[in-house]
C-alpha cells in the first residue's frame, strides 16, 4: 500500500518535472522569435515562492558553477534592478534579452527606442495580476486597465488641479521652514536624511490634497497627541504599512494579527489604523457633500469621495466602489509622497558630495531671489527660472542616476511589433511581460556619456551611480523625453509631475538660499588622517559614493534608509 503510494507520487513528480521541462524549452523557442539574446531561467522574477525565499537559495545556488547560474541569477533579484543598472545589457551584448521561464518569457529592455513603444502601443498594456498587491482595499488607479482605469484616472486627475501649484509652492516653502527649525534643535545634523525629506512630502501632499495638515510635533517624543481610539499616528500607520506591504499582501489578516512576531503586530496596527485614517478623511466629505460635490475645483480626496458617493460628479465617470476610495486614497498618498521624499533625499546627499554644484545653485538663487522673503518667492516665474536653470539641471540629473521608479512591467496582450534603436524589426509573442528598465535605459552608454573616470577609480568607488552625477549635461536643454523616463510616458505618465517638480524645486530652493549641506567627516576619520581636513574630507567624499551603490535599497522605490549623515551649515554672509 504504501510502495503504491510512493510509486504514484513518484510519477506524479517526474509527470509535472517533464511537463514544466517541456513548457520552458517551448517558452525559450518562442522568446527566440524575437531576435534578442534569450537565457534560460528557472524562476520568474516576481513568482511570490521566490521572492519569499530567495534570500535563502541564493547563497545555495552561488555555490553552483557560474554556468549553471548565469546569466539569470542576478536578472531574477528585483532588489538589485537598479544597482545592476545597464550591466544585464553590457554583458548580454544587447540593450534589450529575453529571459525564459517554465512560467513565462520575460523581456527586459533598456532601449529608449522600444521604451517609447511599450509605453505607447495599444497591444501593450499593464500587467492587473502582478501589481494586485496596490489592492489592498480595492482596485487602485495603478493597478487596473482598460476602461476602468480611464475612470480612475479621470477621477484622480481631476483633484490634480493646475490651480494648486501655488499651494504647493506655498505649502512646501512652510514645510522646509519649520523643518530646518526642527533640525536645529538636532544640532543641524541629519542622520538619515531620506526620513525627513518623506515626511516633508507627506506633509505637503497631505495638507494640499487631503486636507489634513501635518507639522513636526509627531516627530519629538511627548509632544505628539494621538487622536482618540487610535494606537498611532497617521504618519507612524502609513510608513509602517508602506515599509511591509509585502506582508499585509501576502499574508491574511487575521493571521497577521495572530503571529507573535513584534513586526506582524506592528503592521497589523498600523493597516488598522491606516484604515481608519483613511475612513475618517472620507468621512469629512461625506459630512459636507452637498457643498463639495457641487465645486469645481476639487482636491484629490474630494474628487474620490465624490466619484464613491450618491452625488454626481463634476468628472462625469461611473461611480466608484467603497474599497476602491480607500483604495485611491492610499494609492495617491503613496505615489504622492514617496517618490519625491526619497528624490529629495537623493539630491540632499548628492548636493553634500559635490560642493560644487551647490555653489552654482546658491549663485543662481542670490541672483533670481536677491533679498526677497520667501512670501514672496513666485510660484510661477521664479519657479520657471530656477526649474530651467541649475537647479533643474541638478534635479533632472537626481532623478536620472536615481530614477526611483527603477522598472516598470508591461504585458502585451497580442503579438507586438517593436523598432529598436538601430531600426530593426523585432514580433514580440503575446503574453510576454516586459521590463522597462528605466535604471538601464538612464545609465546606458549609448545614450548618456558616462564621466571620464579610470576603471581602477570606478572599481575603487564601487561603480557607484553617483560618479557619473553631471548636471551640466543638462544645462540649456529640455527634458529630452525621448530617452529620458522618469515620470513613465504615454497615457499612464505621472500625473503628480509637475506637483512633484514645484515641490523639490521650493525644497531646494529654500534650503540652499540661506543653508549649506556638508557631509561630517568624524573624529574617527580626521584622526585616522593625522588631522588632515582636506584628506579627511576626501575620504568621507570617497565614502559617501560608494554608500550611493551599497546601501541603496529596494521596496517600492529605491531609497537610502541608512545612517549617511549630513550637517545643514547656516551660510556666510
Ligand atoms: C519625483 C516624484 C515622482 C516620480 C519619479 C514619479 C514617477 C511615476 C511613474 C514613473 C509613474 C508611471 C508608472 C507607469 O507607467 O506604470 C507614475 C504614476 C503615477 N504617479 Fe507619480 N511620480 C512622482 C510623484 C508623484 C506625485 C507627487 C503624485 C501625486 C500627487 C503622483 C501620482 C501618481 C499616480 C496617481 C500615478 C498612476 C498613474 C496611472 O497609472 O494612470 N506621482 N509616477
């Protein structure tokens, strides 16, 4: 009895081994129609076993010989897309390979000329079922297609008014204010400073379109009172939740809430919580609906809330379902903060790294701004003058070498025809899912000239993305969409990008007008260069790049949530 049993799952297991064997030969066949470089893989990227276990076969298979492993390996570690950067496609031969998986083919491009075709193409659309973890209350803008997400967007883009962006000027200008406030009582030394800059975003996307006003109380221990019924803040909720999506997704919730780990408790709490936040926002609206439906300009809380109630809205879409406001609420606030809290950050660092640029922008800010207070900073010439200038130019080059949107996945839904950068035709099979690897596409040779820097130094740095920092590059041009993706392109583009541009543009101009950002070269340091500032200084320089590669990390955008720390310098007059 039980050899019989033995023996059938025996079969059982080599049936479904020979079947998976014949369904990825078959896969790679078919990827090869393409005409790109094709490797087997045996995982695909964001299969939820092996993003859940990865971190415990990688050090098995590494032990394995090289053959066996790569090229796939490294292309199977979403954490690593944007530190492995255009390296896939150098060493492929190819700005664009296929990846074969028993599952399904995978193309990863870094081909400005194909990215603007993905994005564009009406056979190309985006993959609902891998982005299903945006639906923890219900569908999202960002995870649904078709005509239901023209809807959505319809209804998120209408609270996106134009007319805001005085506010936000307004709004942020105030935020970076009473931050530097805040970080006097530190001492002006920032620690990790992408803390601050998300919490700034938060302040300001959550004051202009969500109206509810933040300030930095929440931050100093004592002073923060919690609103009754809640265990925390709304800005301890969100972080916490964003920090393990992951978890809230892939485990159900009322396990969660069982599991004697202190971190599922926390997240438990904190998408309790969130939830109510999010109950309470819509709440306010709904007590004064027959006012805010009939207004034009709606902030983006009030256009979702509207588009889930009985009330007609102006936007002229269907309504929305409940789980879907909640839905969109935190979406927005997701996409509306995170992305330019850890830009910031990125700029912060990379404006401490090289003085040098900081110069150039103080000397542009002395020359548009003069003496004037900030209230009376213009949000639409001043802002205008400084996005085409060198602080543009810093700010387009932060978000090139550290585009935060790292990958983007698409799917085409029937056979694709795509040109390349050098004019050749390639079909690309339905059913294939694309990577848009912007991070590739941005630091891709071909396109963008690379800093003239000696191999030994770029190994000596640890090929960090911050060596090839050159805002010049940018000066006197636009923003050169076709090759450069920061914000997407075509119909799905960022509709927050100018809320996001006025937003760091006020950021950094309030800061550097009267502040300078140094990195600390520490006791340790000075004393290890016999008390050398200059060396000492070159060495934390030195360091600090190579912590721009090493301690990047991954979870939903990229961002540097290690200690790199900064002094903010009250400027000589
Ligand atoms: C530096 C800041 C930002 C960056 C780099 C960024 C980047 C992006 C990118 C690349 C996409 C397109 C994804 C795709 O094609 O599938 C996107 C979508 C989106 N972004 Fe942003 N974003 C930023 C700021 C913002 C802000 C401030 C808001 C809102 C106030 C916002 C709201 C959204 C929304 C709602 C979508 C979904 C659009 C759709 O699927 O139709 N983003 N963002």
């Amino acid at each position: 009895m039980v050899s019989t049993f033995s023996a059938s799952f025996a079969v059982f297991i080599f049936a479904n081994i020979s079947l998976k064997i014949l369904a990825w030969r078959k896969n790679f066949k078919l990827a090869e129609t393409a005409g790109f470089p094709t490797f087997y893989s045996p995982v695909f990227i964001t299969d939820v076993w092996w993003m859940m276990l990865s971190s415990l076969f990688i050090p098995l298979i590494n032990l394995l010989p090289s053959k066996t492993r790569l090229p796939w390996l490294p292309l199977s570690q979403i954490s690593n897309i944007w530190k492995y950067g255009y390296e896939p496609f150098h060493e492929a031969g190819s700005d664009t390979l296929f990846l074969a998986t028993p599952t399904n083919n995978m193309m990863w491009t870094s081909d400005p000329a194909i990215i603007k075709q993905l994005f564009s193409l009406p056979t190309v659309q985006v993959p609902v079922d891998m982005l299903r973890f945006y639906d923890i209350w219900g569908p999202t803008i960002g995870s649904v297609e078709g005509e239901e997400w023209k809807n959505h967007r319809k209804i998120v883009t209408y609270g996106l008014n134009p007319s805001t962006l005085p506010t936000v000027w307004k709004e942020t200008i105030h935020q970076t204010n009473t931050l530097i406030s805040r970080w006097a009582g530190d001492g002006f030394v920032v620690p990790v400073v992408k803390s601050w800059t998300s919490r700034l975003a938060l302040h300001v996307i959550s004051s202009v379109f969500f109206d509810h006003p933040m300030d930095w109380r929440e931050y100093s221990p004592g002073e923060a009172a919690l609103e009754a019924g809640y265990q925390v803040s709304f800005e301890s909720a969100i972080f916490t939740v964003l920090r393990h999506l992951g978890l809230i997704f892939m485990v159900p919730r009322a396990i969660l809430a069982r599991l004697p780990f202190r971190v599922c408790k926390d997240t438990f709490t904190a998408f309790t919580d969130l939830t109510r936040y999010m109950q309470d926002f819509r709440a306010k609206v709904l007590n004064d609906i027959n006012r805010i439906s009939g207004k034009l300009r709606k902030n983006i809380l009030e256009s979702i809330v509207v588009a889930g109630s009985d009330h007609p809205s102006h936007v002229g879409s269907r309504p929305l379902p409940e789980g879907s406001v909640l839905g969109n609420i935190f979406f927005s606030l997701m996409a509306g903060h995170e992305t330019t809290g850890s830009s910031l950050a990125f700029a912060m660092i990379l404006l401490a790294i090289y003085p040098e640029h900081q110069k150039e922008i103080q000397k542009e800010l002395d020359r548009v701004l003069g003496n004037r207070p900030t209230e009376d900073w213009n949000s639409e010439s001043d802002y205008q003058t400084l996005n085409k200038g060198y602080l543009g130019a810093v700010l387009k080059e932060v978000l090139r070498n550290y585009n935060v949107v790292q990958f983007i996945f698409r799917l085409t839904v029937a056979p694709t025809n795509l040109i390349d950068s050098k004019g050749e035709a390639h079909i690309i099979p339905s059913g294939t899912t694309c990577l848009i690897n912007v991070a590739g596409a941005m630091q891709n040779p071909n396109t963008w000239s690379p800093r003239d820097i000696t191999p030994g130094r770029r190994a000596q740095l640890h090929h960090s993305q911050a060596i090839d920092f050159d805002p010049a590059r940018w000066l006197g041009k636009g923003d050169d969409s076709d090759v450069y993706f920061p914000f997407g392109y075509g119909s799905r583009q960022c509709p927050g990008k100018p809320f996001a541009q006025v937003e760091m543009v006020a950021f950094l101009a309030t800061l550097l007008k009267e502040y300078t950002l140094e990195l600390i070269a520490d006791d340790v340091t000075l004393s290890s260069c016999g008390g050398n500032k200059e060396v000492a200084w070159q060495q934390k320089q030195d360091d600090a790049i190579r912590q721009m590669r090493d301690n990047v990390e991954f979870n939903i955008t990229i961002q540097m949530l290690k200690e790199l720390p900064i002094r903010v310098v009250k400027r000589s007059t």
